[in-house]
C-alpha cells in the first residue's frame, strides 16, 4: 500500500513541504512517496494552451501517481489566502485530463504557514473542494506559527499538542486499503 504526499508549493525551502515529509513519517502501516511539484512544472494553464499542446505528460504523469496510491496527504502553503500558482496549475491541467482527480481516495490535508492561523483559509477552500474532484477527507490540520512549532534542524515538530493532533490526523491513513 503506497500514499503519496506532497506539498503545494514549488518553494526549494517550503515549510509545507517539510512539514508533509515529516507528517509521512508518523504513518507506520504504509509506504510514503514524497512527490515535489518542481517536477511538474508546467506552462501556465489556458484552453489556448490545451489545444496547442494537448494534455502534458507531466500532468497525466502526476495523476498516474495518485492512481497508483490508496491515500494522499497534502500540506497546503496558503499564497494571499488563496492556492499557490503552482499547485493551482497542475490541479488545473490534471482536471483537464481527468475531472475527478483524488480519484475518490481517502485524504489528509494540512497547512502550515509562520503566521498565527497557519493557513487555515486555504486548509479551509481544500477541504470544502475536495469532494467535488472526488477526494474522501478523512482528517485535516492546520499548524500554526511554524517557526514556533517546528525544529528544522531535526526535522519534527517540537510542540507537544500538536504533534499529538498531527499524529491523529495522519493515523486516518494507517488502515487504508489498497487500490
């Protein structure tokens, strides 16, 4: 049983996306491929686009990769409240390809971000999106002020209470069935 995870943002230095490989590391019953959307990188989505270029293979590439899973955490980095370009992108040529992208899997979605609501509005659009591309969210968290929260050096998060809920959280993904 595989769960891919990924974080939704193309930052070198994302805290989303430690945050999601550290997450990945609390699961115990599954195998965790951490994705990185620098790898699909793709031209700015428009229909012009589409039907000059078809659908990219980087998009049906990553949508292999959610096929080929029986889960998905994502840790959303929030940009202006909203998604980053670069998650709304691939999400929006992936739609294109395939209109129900989570391809009905279960999901733990999280956000973290270094202010005191961690991303919540956009944790709060993915959430209340995410069934419309057939995603199942089983768990979300948002981890507030992640310099605060969270040792880089060592790679975990250092404020008891929410690594007990972030444990929780995940621990949604222990017992997924494969596909």
């Amino acid at each position: 049983m595989k769960i891919v995870a990924f974080a939704g943002s193309n930052h070198s230095k994302s805290i989303n996306l430690q945050l999601v490989k550290y997450a990945s590391t609390l699961l115990t019953k599954v195998e965790v491929e951490v994705l990185d959307l620098n790898d699909y990188e793709l031209p700015l989505y428009s229909q012009d686009r589409e039907q000059q270029l078809g659908h990219p293979q980087l998009a049906k590439d990553f949508l292999a990769k959610i096929a080929g899973s029986c889960g998905i955490i994502i840790s959303f980095a929030e940009h202006n409240g909203s998604y980053t370009v670069a998650y709304k992108n691939l999400f929006d040529w992936c739609s294109r390809i395939e209109p129900k992208v989570f391809q009905n899997k279960p999901m733990v979605l999280l956000s973290t971000s270094p202010g005191s609501m961690g991303g919540a509005s956009v944790l709060a659009a993915a959430v209340s999106s995410a069934p419309y591309f057939d995603g199942v969210v089983k768990a979300s968290l948002s981890i507030p002020s992640f310099y605060d929260n969270f040792n880089s050096e060592q790679q975990q998060l250092t404020h008891e209470e929410l690594n007990e809920q972030l444990k929780d959280t995940v621990s949604h993904l222990n017992h997924v069935k494969s596909t």
